[in-house]
C-alpha cells in the first residue's frame, strides 16, 4: 500500500462534523467585522453554506460574499482549534495508530473541513502527515469538496502516488475515495453505526488500528 489517505471529521476528530454553534459564532463575527446587521431571519441564511444564499444576501447587504466567506471560514477555524486545545472536542483514542502507521508508510489527510484545521490538526498532533488538504477557505474551495474526489486527487498528484487507500466515515468519502481510484475503507464510528453506504468499502473496520494489520497483509502479497 503506497499510501493511507485519512479523512478528519469522525475519523481523528470526534463527530462528524463542525459543532454548528461554531458556524453560528463565526457568522456573527463575520458581520461585525463587514459592519452589517442583518435581521434574525436574514442571519440564519447567512449561518448557510449555500454559496447562491450567501451571495444574494451579501449583495442585499452591499458586501463581498467571498470575503463574508473567508471571514467565516477563518473565525470558524480558530474558534476549532480552541476546542480542540482545550479538550472540548476529543479525539479518538484509536489515532495512537497514526503514529505507527506514519513510521511504515506514506500517510495523509483530506478533508472537507477547512485547510487552516487540517494544518492545525497536524501542528497539534504531529502525526507525521506527509501533506494536509482541507477546502479552501473560499466559495470555490467549498464547492470542490467531497464526493468531488478533486482535493484527494490533488493529494494523489503531490505525493506522487496513483495507488492508496482512502480512510472515511461517510458516503462520501467512499464516493470520493473510489472515484479518485483508491481501495477504500470505512471506519464505524458511535455517530455512523447504521448508516447505509451508496456503494460498498473495499473495507470496513471498527478501530484505526486494524489498519496496521491491512497494511501488512497489503505489503505481503
Ligand atoms: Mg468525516
């Protein structure tokens, strides 16, 4: 196995997403800073991810929307990185196998979350990933998220690999992972236990640290 690409949001980090509390903060920061008030009504589709929302409230309100954008994405990933020092979100104890997967092959992270996070997951855990993708902070970036296999494919070309395996919890890493020509494998997690896949993992583990197993049965054959 050249490579283990792994995904962060309820693969490293715990739950499978972005707390949206964070997401609100970050919208009121956002408009403070752009010095506009909006009504309750117009708030709540500004706290969206609805680029075509985004963009015809900001003109409503005389601002840039990928600036709005930006602004957002940037508070929402400090405001991530907080919780993440201070204990608020966990990470699962599973990673301890990050390490040792690091020390044998080429590993990586892509996420749909924001690049600044994905930098900042590695800064903080120092797991040894080659190289760290999230979106970026822009309407475009967010539009080439996941199923998009766009972001892994980027990763693909940057470690100059063809061949890996791509690690999610989601439909759409399994979607995206596939369509970027990796063996997948998805990781039941107490937020994904029935969730119904589109189409089916090459594999389906309980713990990150069967990859450890995979990886030597993979480096056998
Ligand atoms: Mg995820």
């Amino acid at each position: 196995m050249e490579a283990i690409l792994f995904d962060m949001d309820g693969i490293i980090l715990e739950g499978p997403r972005t707390d949206p509390q964070v997401y609100a903060d970050a919208t009121e920061y956002a408009l403070a800073e752009l010095d506009v008030d909006p009504s309750p009504e117009q708030r709540e589709d500004f706290r969206r991810f609805d680029t075509g929302v985004i963009a015809d409230r900001a003109a409503a309100h005389g601002i840039d929307p990928d600036e709005f954008w930006k602004l957002r994405d940037d508070r929402a990933s400090a405001l991530t990185h907080e919780r993440v020092r201070t204990g608020k979100r966990d990470a699962y104890n599973d990673i301890e196998a990050l390490y040792e997967l690091a020390n044998r092959t080429t590993i990586a992270l892509v996420t749909n979350n924001r690049h600044r996070t994905a930098e900042f997951v590695e800064e903080h855990f120092e797991f040894g990933f080659e190289t760290v993708r999230g979106r970026d902070p822009s309407m475009d970036g967010y539009r080439r998220r996941k199923p998009n296999p766009a972001y892994l494919e980027a990763t693909l070309d940057e470690l100059c690999v063809d061949a890996g395996l791509y690690v999610g919890d989601s439909g759409v890493d399994i979607i995206a992972g596939y369509n970027a020509g990796l063996e997948t494998a998805f990781v039941r997690r107490p937020h994904n236990r029935s969730t119904e896949l589109p189409s089916e993992p090459t594999y389906e583990l309980d713990s990150l640290t069967e990859l450890l197993d995979l990886l030597e049965a993979s480096n056998s054959q």
